[in-house]
C-alpha cells in the first residue's frame, strides 16, 4: 500500500502574486490525485517537525530565523526567489514532518512506500540557507532521522528534480552513510552539481546538457546513477521527485515526458524491492507548468503504487 503525506497547510505558503512555486502546484498534484484509481492511496495528515528533527540537517540560527520569518500579512524576502508569508511556517514544518513521518511508516512496516505531497520543496536548502524557494531541506531532515532514530547505516537520495540539489549534497558530502545521486540540468541554477563534485566518495552528479531529452535522461540513469545506486546496497531509498525537466516547463530546458518519471520511478522502486525491503519514500520537488505536474505527479504515484 502507498502512503500518501500531505496537509491543508501546505496551500498556506504563498509567495506571492507571480512566483513559479504558487499553491496551484499542489492542488494540481492534489487533484490529479483525487481520481478513482488513487483510491486505494492511504492518505495521511502530515504531522509538524519537531525542533530536535529539523536540527539534525539544520544551524539553530537558522531554524529560528524560518521559524520567526513570517509576516503577519503579505510577503518577506529571505532572498529575491524566496519569501514567506503568514502559513510559511506550518507548511515548511509540515513538509519536514511529512517526511519524517513516512520514514517511520515504511521502517515499522505501515507500507512499504510513501509520496508526500507537500510545499515549499525543499533540496536547495543547505544547513543555514534557506534558497531556491527552500526553506528546511525535507528530504535531508527524512535521511536524517532514518539514521539516528532507525539505526540505518546506508540510505541513498535520488535527486532527478532539473536543479541540482546543492542543499542536500553540501548537508551530506561528508557522511558515507548517505549517498546522493543527482540529474539535472546544466549550466542552470544554482550553479553546482559538476560531475568533480564527490564529496567523501557518496556524490554522484550526472548534469545533462540544455535541450536534452529522454534518450539522454535514461543513458545517464542506466550507465551510471542506477549502478551505482545498485553497489550502494542501500537500506532506504528516498526521492526528490522534481518534475521540472519536462517539456513544458519554464524554467528549465530538458524534454522530458510523463513516461519517462514512470520510467525512473519504476526502477527506483525494483532498487528498493531488490536492496532495501521495497522502502522507498519520495517527497514533491519542482514542477511549474501546472498540467505537465499534475501528468508527471500523476504517473510517478501510479509506479510507486505498482
């Protein structure tokens, strides 16, 4: 069975008027969502993060800069892409949470994958940075929780959101424990993700160049992140479900389509039936072309339900 984690909060975080990372985008996902073949999908309120949870991946400093951040109306800036307004903090607690949460749940046996439906993504917040429309590092507060509270010694992040994941990789590039494999776009933002980037031996960067298409995407995939993944045994998989490198979306330039993240999530999944006891927990990413989302969301959740 497939846990589905999100929360009325997270429609709560809103940018504002203009910005890509809008409350459409999961009510997209949401709706999409709500049809009669999701309707074995267990769906669960995601609890709030916890202070000692968040400080695992993140400086005190910044915890308590999100955490006091929110206006009482309208935006705040952290940056010209990043801004917060009076629900940014339950819904940033509420997608931490929602990872932790389906870390528990696929480690005690309550299924054996989750997708958490949740906003502000969350992989280009670094230890004391909040970026890139980040604001905690969702899937890094998940890694480290599996590790501290389940006793894991190796779990694998899979990052195929178009930007790299330069929150995630800098939180973990010195921890053996956590192996981080990455494609994405490049040159596009933030600017890192170089295949020299290695960290202790656990960073795998496969940048794609601008234009590429599926043809490309799954060469990288098959030659060299699956593999490694592979020699990784990992104990828990978890993604950073980006949809952002399809055709349609506008801030970027990779050709996806919706088969192709039917196509990756499938073998990330027989990677965790193979490796991990089928424990796999994905969390939402990018995505800014609503319909393209909604279809690529759409086919992602079906895989994980396969």
């Amino acid at each position: 069975m497939l846990r589905l984690y999100t929360h009325t909060s997270c429609l709560q975080h809103d940018p504002g008027p203009g910005h890509a990372e809008r409350p459409a985008r999961l009510r997209a996902v949401l709706q999409a969502l709500d049809q009669d073949r999701y309707a074995a999908l267990d769906r669960v309120e995601a609890p709030l993060a916890t202070r000692e949870q968040l400080l695992r991946v993140h400086g005190a400093d910044h915890i308590e800069r999100i955490l006091a951040g929110a206006p009482e109306s309208g935006q705040h800036a952290l940056d010209e892409d990043t801004l917060m307004s009076p629900g940014s903090v339950e819904a940033a607690l509420r997608a931490a949470g929602a990872n932790v949460a389906a870390v528990d749940a696929v480690m005690n046996g309550d299924g054996q994958r989750a997708f958490c439906a949740v906003r502000p993504p969350g992989h280009h917040a670094t230890r004391d940075q909040a970026m890139g429309f980040c604001l905690f590092n969702n899937v890094a507060v998940a890694a480290a929780h599996a590790l501290a509270v389940h006793g894991l010694k190796r779990v694998a992040i899979a990052d195929f959101d178009v930007h790299h994941g330069n929150g995630t990789q800098a939180i973990f590039e010195h921890d053996p424990r956590v192996l981080f494999v990455s494609s994405h776009q490049s040159p596009l933002y933030p600017g890192s993700g170089h295949e020299s980037e290695r960290g202790a031996g656990n960073i795998v960067n496969a940048p794609l160049s601008p234009g590429s298409g599926s043809q490309e995407f799954r060469e990288l995939w098959n030659g060299a992140l699956l593999p490694r993944l592979a020699a990784f045994r990992p104990q828990l998989v978890l993604v950073s479900a980006g949809f952002d490198a399809h055709r349609d979306d506008p801030l970027a330039d990779i050709r996806l389509g919706q088969e192709d993240y039917a196509w990756i999530t499938e073998r990330l999944v027989a990677l965790a039936r193979k490796h991990a006891g089928g424990r796999l927990v994905s969390t939402l990413e990018g995505g800014y072309d609503l319909a393209a989302l909604a279809a690529c969301a759409s086919a992602h959740v079906s895989a994980l339900m396969e």
